[in-house]
C-alpha cells in the first residue's frame, strides 16, 4: 500500500523534493550549477607592453573601420577563464575581453552573426547566440602572459568548455580562432556549423 496516499505531508515532502532535484539540473543545464566559476571578472594585471601586436581591425555594419589595440580590448574589461580547450595541452587561464563586450564598444551587438577572420585567412562565422548565452573571450593573455603567435596568439577565441556540456561539440573547436584579426558583421546563414 502506498504510505503517501492521503498524508498530505509526505506528498508536500516528495513534490518539494523533486522540484529540488530538477531546479539543480536545470541550473547545470543552463550553466549555472556545474562549474559557476569558469569565467571571472580578472583580478588587477599590469597592461600589456606598448609593443603588443595585438590588432583587431573591426568593420562595422556600415562599412567603416576601426583598429583596436590589446590596450583598447583589455579597457572594455578583462575576464578570465579557467577552461580547457579543443587541443591538448592548452589549459590557460585565459583573459581577455568577452566578445560580446567587443561587439557593444563597436556597435555590432545587434549582429545576427559576426565573421572572424585569422592570420592566415582562416574565418569563422559565430552567431548571436553563442555570445548571448557563453561569455566568450577574445583572449590576449594565457596564464597572465601576451600569447606569442606561436601559441596562437596574440588574439583567439576562448570558449568557456568546462562550463556547458554542449560546449564539447566539435562545431565549437572549429569557431575557436586563434591569430584572429578582422572582426565584421556576418549573415546567420553563413554560421560555422
């Protein structure tokens, strides 16, 4: 016989117990329970050398150009993430601006998808909505350090791995640039999938 039929106590004791257990799962399916602490507002760091090669030239939806140094990226806010990546042995901590403070400071936070094009003309289509859900970083720095191009520096996209699950899809190792370049609003239809 059930004991919880008619003891409105027990009923109210498993319905609150169950509202507890799917609450913590949505919380990790929304990236708040897992691992709340992969990327964080960056402690105090001693600016990057006036010889950074850091450059980031940005086209706006307009059509016009704007240069952005490692000193204007990291002034829009410096995060951290303690996330692995797509390759071995490349673990950071990584910082750097989040992407979608980039996109506010140079007006394409409207996009519906932004194009980044690397060095060596690899380019990635990242749409609204991984920006809008992941705080991506554009890193300038691993392990507090400016990333040397042999790294895959001085500028690459971070995504914060170790706080979605859905993050281990391949599709996002491919949007993870490194050497990038040229930032510029892009079509939805031309995501990298």
């Amino acid at each position: 016989m059930n004991e919880t039929r008619g003891n409105p106590r027990r009923v109210l004791l498993g319905l609150g117990l169950l509202l507890l257990v799917l609450g913590a799962a949505a919380g990790m399916v929304l990236g708040g329970g897992a691992a709340p602490d992969v990327v964080k507002k960056a402690g105090d760091v001693p600016p990057l050398d006036a010889e950074s090669p850091i450059r980031l030239r940005v086209t706006a939806a307009d059509g016009t150009e704007t240069t952005l140094t490692g000193t204007d990226l990291e002034g829009l806010g410096l995060w951290t993430a303690d996330t692995r990546t797509y390759w071995p042995d490349d673990e950071g901590p990584f910082s750097g601006p989040r992407l979608r403070d980039v996109l506010a400071a140079t007006g394409l936070d409207g996009a519906e998808a932004v194009r980044l094009t690397a060095a060596d003309d690899y380019s990635i289509v990242i749409p609204r909505a991984d920006w809008t859900t992941w705080p991506i970083l554009l890193a300038t720095r691993d392990s507090g350090r400016a990333i040397p191009v042999e790294d895959k520096g001085p500028l690459r996209v971070i995504y914060p791995r170790d706080m979605d699950a859905a993050l281990d899809e391949r599709v996002y190792g491919l949007r993870s640039a490194w050497m990038v370049e040229r930032l510029a609003p892009a079509s939805a239809d031309a995501v990298t999938r």
